[in-house]
C-alpha cells in the first residue's frame, strides 16, 4: 500500500468504528456484534502500529492513551458556566413562571423540561469539528482540563457528524445506578471506602491524573446545551438539542416542551414517582425558556440564568429500627457490616437491610442494635443509615463492636494500614470460597451458564468441590444425584464447564479475582503477557511500567502469585485443561518486533510525544524503563538527550536514532 492508501484506509476504519461506537454508546442500537467491532479495531491498532506517524488525536484507538499526569492545568471558559436557582415546591415553580412572564411582558413562553442528572457538570471544545479540550466547570470561570479522562467517554464524540467551525457544549457525566452500585462492590472488596452516591463517583472518576482509571469506571454523559458556538444559528433550545442530537451527542430523549407552567409541574409530578425506575439517578428536573430571543432578554444574575430553574425533588428517607448487625464475607475476605432493619418503604422498594459499609462508619454515626434511624438510598439503590435519632434511645442499646475472628470460620481478622475493612486471614474459609466461586462462575469471567448460587451452595455442602478448579473435574454422576438436577441440565451444565475451558486469557485472569484486577486490567495483562505462565513470572518493576497498571495493582499482583496456594491452584485448572493463554507463536513475533526488548527513552522526539512512544513500543511487545543498565537493549535518543545517553553510550547499549527507530517498528 501507498502512504495515501494507508491513510486512506486508517480514515475509513476511524470513520467505520466511530459510526458503530454511536450505535453503541449514544442510540443504544449495534448494529455489529462486539466480535465484528473488536475485529475492525484490532485492524486498525495494527495498521496504526505499522503507522504510528500517522495516528491522529481523534483516532478511536486513542480514547485511553497516555499516562498519568502530574497535576491539572487550568482553563478560562469562553462564556462562564453558571448554575442554576432551584424551586423546591410547586409554589416556587409558579413565582419562576410569574417573574418570566412579568418580565417578558405577558408574552406567550413555551418551556423545555429536561431530567437533571446528577453528575458532574462539564464543557466540551470542537475546532473544526474535533474534539480539542475538556473542562470541568471549577468556580464558573476557570475549570480544570481534563481532556484525556473525558475522552475514555464512549459517548461523547470526538468528531462531528455536523460541519461547524467552533462548538462548545456543556453536560452532565454521570454513572448509571448499576456500575456505581458494582464499582461500591468492588471498592469493599478491596478494602477501600464506598462512592457516597453516583454523582460523588463520577466526579472523583473524572479527576483521576490517571485516565485509564477514569476508563475504568464505565462513566456516561447527557449534552444538555451549547456553550459558545459559530458558524451556527438557533431560534429555540428544542432546535439546539436537535441540532446537538444530529451531531452525533448523546442528548436524553427525555426533553419535552409545554406551553404553560400547569402543564410543566403535571410533568414534575410524573416523574416524581417514575424517577425510580431510571437507569440513573436524576434530583430534579430543569425548566427552560424555549425561545432563545426570550433568553437573551431575560438574561442573567451573576450566578445563574433568569431563563431557567431546576426543580428538586425531595430527598427520600423514611425512619425504622435496627433489629440486628449482621457480617457478611466476602469473596477477598472483607467483613461488611450490614443491618438488619424492620421493613420500611423507601425510593420505591421495601427495604430489610441496609449496609453500615465498615465500623468507621459504625463509630462515626454511633449506631447501635435497637437503634431508631433515618435511611435513605444512597445512588437510589443502596439503602443507607443516615442517621441514628439519638433522642429516642432508651439507654439499653450497646455499641457494637466488630468480631475479632471471622464469624464465618472463626479465623483471626486484621486490618490492614490504610484500609477501612477488616479481613478475614483464612484463605480457605468458606465464606471466601463460596464468594470466589461465584465470582468465578460469574458474566465477564468463566461465564458458566447453569451454574447458579443454589447449585454452587449444594456442590460445597456435599464437598464435591473447595476450589474453583474442582468444577472442572466434576463427572456426570456427581451431577445428577444434586436436589433440583436432572440428567438434561447435568449434561449442559457439563457442556458449560467444559465450553469455559477455552475462554480467552481476560477472562480466567478477571475470574481469580485478584484484587484491585478488574474486566479492563485483566485485559491489558491478558494482552500484554500472552499466557499465564508470562503473567506469573512478571516482577513488580515490570508490571508497573505497563501504562494502565499502577504501583497498587501491581504489587496486588505479585502478592497474589507469591502465594503458594495460588500457584498449586492454577496448577490444578490447567492439568484439568482450561486454557491459559497462547505460547509466543512465529507469527506474533512478526507482529510484535519488539518482543521482549527493553528501551530506555531520552531527548525530546519528533514524531511522538513520550507517552505515544511508550504505547508504541508496549504494543509492539517491548517494555519501557527509566534506569539505564546493562540490561537494556536500546537507547531511544531525540533532540538533546540527558545524561542518560552519555551513560548508555559508556555501557556500550545500542543507540537507535528516531529514524532508525521507525525503521524498526515497521518491520
Ligand atoms: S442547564 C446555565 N440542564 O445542574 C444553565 N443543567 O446548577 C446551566 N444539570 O451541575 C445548566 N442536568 O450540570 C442544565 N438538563 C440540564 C441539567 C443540568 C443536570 C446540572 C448542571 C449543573 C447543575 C446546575
């Protein structure tokens, strides 16, 4: 192929992946399945690697890249963000319709409603068309440029399906009740504190110098209005959210217009009680002047429009009592306080249990058994002690203190420095076996159909398993004589077992539940390492020079393979023949010329900024280390390098030139 072919070819794939990541991401529709999109990216990954000269910053094999940046860089926002008033009653919706009215002089207004989503406002800067910055709102005036971490949001585009010369848009990031409450999961697992509540979490996701974790924590954004624009006219808001919508944006489909306020709060009401049964979480819902010539004379204070409102609804809590405090186990051996509360009804569920988290939490709000207390849904899905009505206490309730073994298998609990949980020390106690089996068995990692909690629970009372590894040595008979099992569901849970055998390396790796490995770690580890044995044998040193694995997942890593146990485990699933991954073939030699070879960068380079060159060579199978030492096989040299080349160069290491580089990788 000629340059201009390749070029070519790269427009059409970036072109092709952009369309199917708008079906996905923005309308929810695919019209590929993910081994079709997953092909066409790999397609353009390797031409981008045969190429790297040629990679553009709207590529979307460029939505993670780079590596964490030391701190934040301020932006001033062309026109000031603002927020807005809030009418907390019918009443006060009414005064807002009135001063509107009063001010337009009795002019028939048309309002747009929207759903106010509770995340994390930002703004989005398209030159010609691509997406160039990104910014948090901050005080209004200079907000934060997070530019990487709102990339790795699938849905935002980061080139316009519209021609225009200059485009700023403001909207809402937000996480959807279902990640939040996976990611609170997660984040008790591995003995960190829990998201207080969606908007919390995508905020402190956004803010992350890191944005591969901002990648990893599935965020998702509603544009809801322009910020400054050109080349661009509307009459109305409904016009502009249109307009936006056929840009390629991810504008809620939510909006609706009314001609008059009546209208509006019959609106409100509905979804007053609807609001439940969104996948995300909204606090209210924003009224807005149609017109935008009404906008422009009603104009603003200097906090907020005169032209919009956002109507709250009122926080949900209910008051109950405390019966009991329960421990849970969890699958890394975390002791998860939870109460047990007389039901009450609460953001459209009754709730029986609420989770005290950890016993900071406990101690902090001083909650004890018999208490009575205040409750709400934390991200309206995760009932939560807000409070204990201290006046009504008697005097008999007791603080509660957390067991000093495992109420499980009586094994001895620590707690780690810096970690808010407790932990269970038995790697074999049988609430961590139970847990990991399900994990294991779970979506996204062996993916064993069949295979549920009832079934897992008999297998371990009748000890036909202990590990994860005895599901693969499980027969037909053992099967069979199960309560609920006949031969039929034996067989295909059989036909189950042995179809996850040949799973891809991700997934065995996301099954064993390391913690702090996640479905996006295990696949940069499955990826980069190739095979289980690779991934075993990697030190620290090695781990944390990977882009996306940080010095904490790293070292969860070699913590959990120094483990004599863990190793015998593997073992065990690979004498039963799960796959663990590919040995090296001929052919990804070829693909990856710099297998194992060990660079050194220094100099400022022409083509590649150092994260791009980072990338380029991890991807291509090399590593990237900063010391230089007989074990380095090339120095990279750009324009005035430091004293590391001179060091190089009395070691007698291989200097590579940028050229001689690009040479290299376009074997
Ligand atoms: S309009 C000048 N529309 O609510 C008008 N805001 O204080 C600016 N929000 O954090 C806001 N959904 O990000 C508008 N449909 C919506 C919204 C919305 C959520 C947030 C906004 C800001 C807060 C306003």
């Amino acid at each position: 192929m000629t340059l201009k072919e390749v070029q070519e070819k790269l427009g059409r794939l970036r072109a092709e992946i952009s369309y199917h990541d708008y079906r996905y991401y923005v309308l929810d529709n695919p019209v590929i399945s993910d081994a079709q999109y997953d092909s066409l990216m790999q397609e353009l990954v390797k031409l981008e690697k045969q190429y790297p000269e040629l990679i553009t910053p709207d590529s979307p094999s460029m939505r993670v890249s780079g590596q964490p940046r030391e701190g934040f860089t301020t932006l001033s926002h062309r026109l000031p963000m603002l927020s807005l008033a809030n009418a907390l009653s019918e009443g006060e919706l009414l005064d807002f319709d009135r001063r509107v009215r009063t001010s337009l002089l009795n002019e028939k207004v048309e309002y747009v409603v929207e759903l106010k989503v509770d995340g994390l406002a930002v703004s989005l800067w398209y030159e010609d068309g691509i997406l160039e910055r990104g910014a948090t709102r901050g005080d209004g005036f200079t907000g934060e440029d997070i530019t990487p971490n709102l990339k790795t949001i699938r849905s935002i585009p980061l080139r316009l399906q519209k021609s225009v010369p200059f485009l700023e848009v403001r909207g809402e990031a937000y996480m959807t009740k279902e990640t939040f409450l996976k990611q609170n999961l997660d984040r008790a697992e591995a003995g960190e504190s829990a998201f207080a509540n969606p908007r919390n979490a995508a905020a402190g996701s956004l803010r992350q110098l890191d944005p591969a974790i901002t990648a990893s924590r599935k965020l998702n954004i509603f544009i809801y209005g322009l910020g400054d624009y050109k080349g661009i006219d509307f009459a109305t808001h409904a016009q502009s959210l249109n307009f936006l919508k056929e840009a390629g944006f991810p504008v809620s489909k939510d909006f609706r217009l009314f001609n008059d306020i009546e209208e509006v709060m019959e609106h409100c009401r509905w979804w007053e009680k609807q609001r439940f049964n969104l996948p995300y979480t909204i606090d209210g819902l924003v009224v807005k002047v149609n017109s935008l010539v009404q906008q422009k004379r009603l104009g603003a204070t200097l906090k907020s429009p005169r032209w919009a409102i956002a109507y709250k609804f009122p926080a949900e809590q209910s008051q109950t009592k405390i019966k009991d405090i329960i421990i849970k186990v969890g699958r890394t051996g975390v002791l998860t306080p939870t109460a047990v509360l007389e039901p009450v009804h609460l953001a459209g569920t009754t709730v029986t249990r609420a989770t005290l988290h950890n016993e900071d939490m406990i101690k902090e709000k001083d909650i004890r058994i018999e208490d009575r207390v205040l409750v709400h849904k934390a991200g309206e899905i995760i009932p939560e002690v807000l409070e204990v009505l201290k006046t009504e206490r008697r005097g008999t309730e007791e603080p509660f203190v957390m067991p000093a073994k495992c109420p499980v298998c009586q094994a001895k609990v620590i707690r780690l420095a810096g970690e808010a949980a407790r932990r269970c020390t038995n790697l074999t106690c049988p609430a961590r076996q139970r847990e990991g089996l399900i994990h294991f068995v779970s979506r996204g990692a062996m993916d064993i159909a069949g295979l549920g909690q009832a079934t897992i629970d008999n297998l371990l009372k009748i000890k036909l398993i202990s590990d994860v590894a005895d599901l693969y040595y499980l027969k037909f008979d053992d099967l069979v004589s199960l309560e609920r099992m006949g031969p039929k569901s034996a067989q295909n849970l059989l036909a189950a077992i042995e179809k996850s055998k040949s799973n891809p390396l991700k997934r065995l790796v996301f099954a064993l539940g390391i913690i702090h490995v996640g479905e996006r770690a295990s696949g940069i580890l499955a990826e980069r390492f190739g095979s289980m044995e690779c991934l075993m044998k990697a030190s620290f040193e090695e781990l944390v020079t990977i882009p996306e694995i940080g010095p904490k997942i790293a070292s969860s890593i070699t913590a959990f393979f120094d483990l004599e146990q863990n190793r015998r485990l593997i073992a065990k699933l690979a004498r039963s023949g799960v796959k663990m991954g590919e040995e090296p073939t001929e052919k990804e030699e070829e693909v990856k010329p710099l297998l194992n070879k060990t660079f050194v960068v220094t100099g400022t380079l022409k083509n590649f900024t150092r994260d791009q060159v980072q990338e380029i060579i991890h991807k291509l199978g090399g590593r990237v280390t900063s010391g230089v030492s007989k074990n380095i096989d090339y120095i990279l040299v750009g324009e005035e390098p430091g004293s590391k080349y001179t060091k190089a160069l009395t070691l007698g290491i291989p200097v590579l030139r940028e050229d001689e580089f690009l040479n290299l990788i376009k074997i």
